[in-house]
C-alpha cells in the first residue's frame, strides 16, 4: 500500500513535525479566519450605517445639484443652489444664528461646566458630590422635545420666569422671551445652556478623577490658589475631555433643531430661524428639494470645519 497522510519518521514511526513553509502558511489561514469571522459580526452594524447615514449623504449631495420638488421630474442646476445659499440673506442668517447659538451651546456650557466640575471635585464630599452630578446631568435625560415644551411654558409672559422676576420688584422687564425679537435666540441658548450643562461638568469631572492627586497636593503646598490650581493643573490633565466636550455641544449649536422647532418655531420673524428649521422649511413645505439639500450640505462641511480643528488640537495636547 501507498503512504498517505503525513510523513513518517523511519526510526521512531512518529508522524514528521511540520516545516516552517507550513507552519506559515497554517498561521495565515487562522489570521484569515479569524478576520473572516471578525467581519460577520461588523457585517450588520456596516450595513445599517450604510442604509440609513451614507446612502442618505450621498443623496443629499447629489438632490443638491437639481431642482426638484420631491414629486415631479429633477431638473440639473448645476451650482445654482449653492450660489444661493450664500447669497439669500435669510438663508445666511440661518448660518448666522446658528454660530451665535455656539455661544449658549458650546462656550457656556464647557466654560461653566469646568468650573463647577473643579469646585465640586475639590471641596464636594463623595456622598454630596454624587447627589451634585445626579441632579446636574438630570436636565440631559429629559428629551430636548419635552425640555423645549417646559421652558416655553416658563419664559412665557405668565410664566414662572416672569413671576420670579415680579416678587422680586423687577416686573417691569417682564416679557414673553421666546416672543421678543431681541430676545428670542438668548432666550433658547439658555436653554441649551440648561440641557448641556449637566454632560459637560460630568465628563470633565470625570477627567480630574484621572489626575494624579499629587499634583494638586504641590501645587496647594506651592500656595496655589484655586484659580492657579485650574489653570496649571486641571486644564493640562482634561485637555482630552475638553476636546470631547467642545465637539459635542459645537454639534449640537450648529445642528439645533428639537429645541428651535418646539420652543420658537424659529420666530419670531426669523429671529431663531437655524439652518435645520430651514432644511425642513424648504423641504417639505416649500417642496425646494434641492436647495435644502444644498444647505444641508453646507451646514454639514461647516460642522467639519468647526469640529476637525478641536479633534486634531485635542489629539495633539493629549498625547
């Protein structure tokens, strides 16, 4: 009979170990498989980002170039709807409120955040500290619709707000805030100051329990104040969460819609018109397709503009 299977050493009859050839080669097909199997399991999550966010983009971008009323025939345009957008003083005012909102959003949010995160971390006791992060990160749970339709409630001109103000003699500057025209869009930032606070001091919290308690004990040893403190040795550690919490609340500004739409609707006039309510406007009422595709899009490579730099600054002081 013919030998089969693997060779067979003569003097001790036990089977021959493998060459390095096919050690290599058996090494590559497990890595292989192993890769295989790796994207089964990433296979649905790609295919659902695929459906439901690339699909769409690439939707997006191309209804850009067309007129087109979601119903009839598309027309090319080419560019025309972009040349719009930045040429329609409504639709750059949009893009100018929303920037305006970076401030309520984004600033204020980080800015109080960090504080309240470094006075809590340095005097709160574990038991007050957690009841202080429970009752700060609450406004972060409730949904933006719900928050929207609460403080609409308050800042109206029987509203809670306004009653505050009257027991304390100052009446007369009560005034439907969401209804002012001046005072509208300061009106729904602090309301994105509200949600957002709480998410901003819990992550930054967070971030001082990573640093070294050490470097505090020297820096109080050196006299520091609570002011140096936050300067040399908070800021340096959490560069990271600062980057994340930045990111975040730029989004949100830039891409604000629940809290508009419910709140103010973006009036009155078009004192809190942002660029979401006038995707939508343009949309599916006034049946422009293309031109709120183009400005959807534009809205899109301004949140990368804005948030690509902080990734990078983030990345860079982190390491």
């Amino acid at each position: 009979m013919g030998q089969t299977g693997a060779p067979m050493n003569r003097s001790s009859g036990a089977a021959a170990p493998p060459s390095r050839l096919e050690r290599r080669t058996l090494r590559s097909w497990r890595v292989r498989r192993q890769r295989f199997r790796g994207w089964l399991f990433v296979l649905p999550a790609l295919l659902m980002y695929g459906v439901f966010v690339l699909q769409p983009l690439f939707l997006t971008i191309q209804y850009s170039f067309y007129s087109w009323d979601g119903i009839t025939a598309a027309t090319w345009v080419g560019f025309s709807n972009y040349a719009r957008v930045f040429t329609d003083a409504d639709l750059l005012g949009t893009i100018f409120n929303s920037f305006r909102l970076l401030v309520f959003f984004s600033l204020l949010p980080v800015g109080l955040g960090l504080v309240t995160a470094s006075l809590m971390h340095r005097v709160a006791a574990d038991r007050f500290g957690s009841i202080a992060r429970s009752v700060i990160f609450l406004p972060q749970v409730i949904p933006l619709v719900a928050a929207g339709i609460i403080w609409r409630w308050l800042l109206s001109l029987p509203g809670l707000v306004n009653q505050v103000l009257d027991w304390f003699g100052l009446g007369g500057i009560a005034r439907a805030w969401l209804g002012d025209f001046d005072t509208a869009l300061p009106a729904v930032g602090m309301i994105g100051v509200w949600v957002l606070l709480g998410f901003c001091t819990v992550l930054l919290q967070t971030g001082m329990a990573k640093i070294n308690p050490e470097l505090y004990e020297a820096a109080r040893l050196d006299g520091a104040g609570w002011w140096a403190e936050l300067r040399a040795v908070t800021i340096p550690g959490i560069r990271y969460e600062l980057g994340v919490c930045l990111t975040v609340t730029a989004i949100a500004a830039l891409a604000a819609f629940d809290i508009v739409y419910v709140s103010t609707g973006g009036g009155p006039g078009r004192a809190t018109s942002v660029p979401g309510i006038k995707i939508y406007i343009e949309a599916f009422l006034q049946r422009r397709v293309g031109l709120a595709s183009a400005l959807a899009v534009v809205l899109m490579c301004l949140v990368l503009a804005v948030i690509l730099p902080i990734q990078r600054l983030s990345r860079e002081t982190s390491e």
